[in-house]
C-alpha cells in the first residue's frame, strides 16, 4: 500500500510542477572529443530527478581521456536555495559505466556501477537559458576490472521549459 501511495504522491505532483531542462556538456566536448546530454525533471522547487548519457569518442592513444567509453547516470539533485536565477545543489548519482582499463600491458573491458555525490552550481535566465557547472567522484563498486573512481565534471548549457 506503501509503494501504491508513493507512486500516486509522485504522479500528481509531476504535473503540479512541469519544469524540465535538457543541457549540453561543451567543457567536455571542448576539451576532449566527449559528449554529455542531461535531462532534469523538476519534482519541486528544491528536488529534482535527471539523467546524463555520456559517450567518449577520444582515442585510447590520447594523452588525457575518460576511462570510461559510455557513462548513464540516473541522478538525484536537491537545491539550496529556491532563487530563481541563481541556485547551489548537491546530487547524488548511480553512474553506470563501461570502457576499458589497461592491466599487465593489455586492455581490458569493464562494465561497473558507480555511487558517488557531486555539487554544482546553476544560473536560469528568464527567458530558460540555463548555464550549469558541477564536479564530484563516484566509486565503482561491482568489477575488479574497473577504475576505483568515476569522475562526474560538467560545464553545460541548455534550456529550461
């Protein structure tokens, strides 16, 4: 009965706040051939849930890349403040990752999990224009295979409707 309310608690109020936002990631795409879109649906005005699809396209032979070829992170987000052009979160993510790890001179794939925490930043203009920058660090924690640690860092920009 528990789960039956939440879920119809959290249905009703999806349409009592509509705001939803998708971003790009250009510090990724600018520094390394990478690309990260998010989508963020707003819950209230101090939660929201999202997720982020990144994929890496820089060569193995590249002297700074992610490990990571593919990273989806499910994350949840809780703001600071309810100013409505300026806002600090902090999030929390599950960051589904695979690549690969080089281990005794040859490269191995990997696919983990990872849960970490992150904090950020974000400025909405009026008209829905939406400048975000964030960083925090995830631990995979199912594969031997995988790094330690999986990085969460973005500049996007996006728009808020």
């Amino acid at each position: 009965m528990k789960k039956i309310l939440l879920v119809a608690v959290v249905f009703i109020s999806s349409f009592a706040n509509a705001q939803q936002e998708v971003r790009l990631d250009l510090g990724d795409a600018l520094v390394m051939k990478t690309l990260e879109v998010s989508y963020e649906y707003y819950l209230t005005d101090k939660s929201s849930v999202g997720m982020s699809a990144l994929f890496n396209f820089e060569k193995r032979s590249a002297d700074f890349r992610y490990n990571e070829k593919n990273m989806f992170t499910p994350y949840f987000r809780h703001y600071f403040t309810t100013n409505q052009n300026w806002n600090y979160f902090g999030e929390v993510f599950l960051g589904i990752n695979s690549g690969e790890k080089e281990i005794n001179g040859s490269y191995v794939d990997y696919t983990d999990g990872a849960l970490g925490v992150s904090i950020g930043s974000k400025y909405v203009s009026d008209g829905g224009f939406v400048v975000s920058a964030h960083a925090g660090v995830g631990r995979n924690m199912f594969s031997d295979n995988s790094p330690i640690l999986a990085p969460r860092i973005g500049l996007a920009l996006g728009y808020r409707f």
